[in-house]
C-alpha cells in the first residue's frame, strides 16, 4: 500500500517574497525550482527525449550496464529515498537490481509525484511506497514512517549541478547527518554528475534544435505569471542556455527582446531590452572535484561508473 506524505505546503508569502527579492535585483534572477511547475515537469521530460541533451540516455546506460555491480557495492534490501523523483522512472528501472524494501520518493512537484506513485505502486506491490512532497533543497528531515536504518539516497539525473559547489557541499553534508543511524554511519549515496566536456556538446544540450529547452525556460515566465499575478508577455522573451567554461556551468537566461514593465499587484519591474533573467545554473564538473565534495561532506568508499566517453558519472559513496 502507498501513502503520500504532503510536508509543507509552500508558503505563498515566503514564495513571494522570495521571487520578488529575485525579480528586483540588480541582476534579475530566480531560483531553478521555478522551471518546475505541472508543465515545466512535463517538459523537462520531453527535454530527456532530446537527441542533444545526452545526461537522460547516457546515465541509462550507465545504469543498464552496472545494475548488478551497483547493487553489489550499494547493497540490496534498503530504503530507497528518491530525491526529486520526478516521474519515478530511473529508480524504478533499478528496482529489480537494488530490490528496495521500501521506496521514498520525494518531489516539490506534488500532483506530479502522487500520479506516478500510484502507478508504480501498483506495477510493483510488494515495494512499500511513501510519496513526499516537499522542497528538500534546504531541508531533510524525513517523518518517521521513513525507515532510519539502510538508508540509500538516489539522486539521479546530475540534479546536484543545479546547485553552486558551496549548496552542493552543504547539501551532501545534510544528506550524510540524514544517513546516521543512532550516532553510526549507516547507508548511503547513489549520484549522478554530469562532467565537463566539449563547449559545443554541452551548448547544444541546454539550447537544443527544436526550442524544448526554450519552452522549458519561457513557461517560468508563465509560473511567474501564475505566483505572482504578474503580467510577463512570453512573446517578449528569449531563452539563452550557454557554456560558461569559467564558471564552468550552464547558465540559462531570459533575455528581454525589448523594453518592458513588468507589474504585479503592488509591484512593477522595468526591464531594457537584452537584459536577462537568470534562471538556472547547471555545473559541470570532473571527476575529482566531485569525489574531493564527496569526500568533504563526511562520505567514504567512493565507486564510479562512467560511459566510454566519460561524460556523465554516477557514483556510490558510503556515509
Ligand atoms: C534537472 N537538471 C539536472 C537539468 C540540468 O541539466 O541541469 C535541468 C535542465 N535545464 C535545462 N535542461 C535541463
């Protein structure tokens, strides 16, 4: 039997205040979790389809090609809690290998989540299944009915480059307290990276052919829209995904196509045209960098599977 666990449901307040803090900066910018409305979980599905955005197809293989030595080195039988589950898809393709005893999956994008538990549930009756929405990208302390011992996290999809290094580090070190089970590490991590390569390969994956990833990118502007009863006009927006090799991340913008006013009750927003919302950052890194982060945030025994070309990564790590 499933349950679903609904945490907190967002404060419109704080949701607000938040992306308006964002929207009047000097530099306009908004947090990443906002591409992630009913739609925008829908498209960044269809950007998994994308012949240019290789993450989805190569940590597939991945998977295909470790299962069992992954669950040789993580271990079967434990409780699988799947941070940002999305539709469930990439845990579930590893169930038969990690043989979870109880699934936890956990996503902001909460009737999104409950429809594919559902559907899982009943594809797989004898997984006990406990859905949570909740945003855990600042928290995870997990209600009881999550089992404290054997615990795996899975983080799939190079999520953790959504975050800059320091978030990344912090959150790793939450996720490790998270795996303490009565004061003794106990558990783990199963994480995917996506690593730095060829600028050309890595532009075209986040500004692909058929404008996906644009689509993606403009409907923040429709959440907006929606959060805020703001007036953004999508027509006036352009979507810029690119390589910043210094930094080296992604970066995605909205680039205002001419001078505008944005308003929203209470508020309005001037913008010039070619100025830029900053909407996502997605870092790349190498392989060591991560490992050394691994490392840093308390995790031991670190394993990698890569592809031949040794563009994405997923590693286990022990707490
Ligand atoms: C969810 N995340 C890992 C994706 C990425 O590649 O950073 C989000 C995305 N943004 C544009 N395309 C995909």
């Amino acid at each position: 039997m499933s349950q679903f666990i609904q945490l907190t449901q967002q404060d419109p307040q704080l949701v607000r205040e938040e992306l308006l803090a964002g929207l009047l900066a000097a530099s306009a910018q908004t947090s990443p979790k906002y591409l992630y409305d009913a739609l925008g979980s829908k498209l960044f599905e269809a950007i998994c389809e994308l012949p240019e955005y290789y993450p989805t197809r190569t940590e597939a293989q991945i998977f295909a090609s470790y299962a069992d030595e992954i669950a040789a080195v993580a271990g079967t039988g434990a409780t699988l809690i799947d941070l940002g589950a999305g539709n469930c898809a990439k845990a579930a393709s590893l169930f038969p290998a990690l043989q979870p005893s109880h699934y936890v999956p956990i996503d902001i994008s909460v009737q999104f989540l409950r429809d594919a538990v559902s559907r899982l549930q009943s594809q797989f009756p004898r997984i006990a299944m406990t859905g949570i929405g909740m945003d855990f990208s600042s928290r995870l302390d997990l209600p009881t009915a999550v089992p404290r011992h054997n615990r795996l996290f899975f983080y799939p999809g190079s999520s953790i480059g959504n975050f800059t290094p320091q978030e990344a580090l912090a959150f790793l070190a939450r996720v490790h307290a998270a795996c303490l089970h009565e004061g003794n590490a106990d558990g783990g991590i199963l994480i995917s990276i996506d690593l730095v390569k060829d600028a050309v390969i890595l532009d075209a994956a986040y500004d692909d052919a058929l404008g996906v990833t644009a689509s993606f990118n403009l409907n923040l502007l429709q959440h907006l829209n929606h959060l805020l009863q703001a007036d953004f006009d999508l027509r006036a927006w352009r979507h810029r995904g690119f390589f910043n090799a210094k930094q080296s991340r992604i970066e995605m913008h909205l680039e205002a196509l001419s001078p505008q006013t944005v308003r929203w009750p209470g508020g309005v927003r001037r913008f010039e045209e070619g100025e830029r919302i900053h909407t996502e950052n997605s870092y790349k890194y190498t392989q060591q960098d991560f490992i050394d982060l691994l490392t840093q945030a308390g995790f031991v025994d670190v394993t990698v599977w890569s592809d031949p070309q040794q563009w994405f990564m997923v590693c286990h790590a022990r707490a």
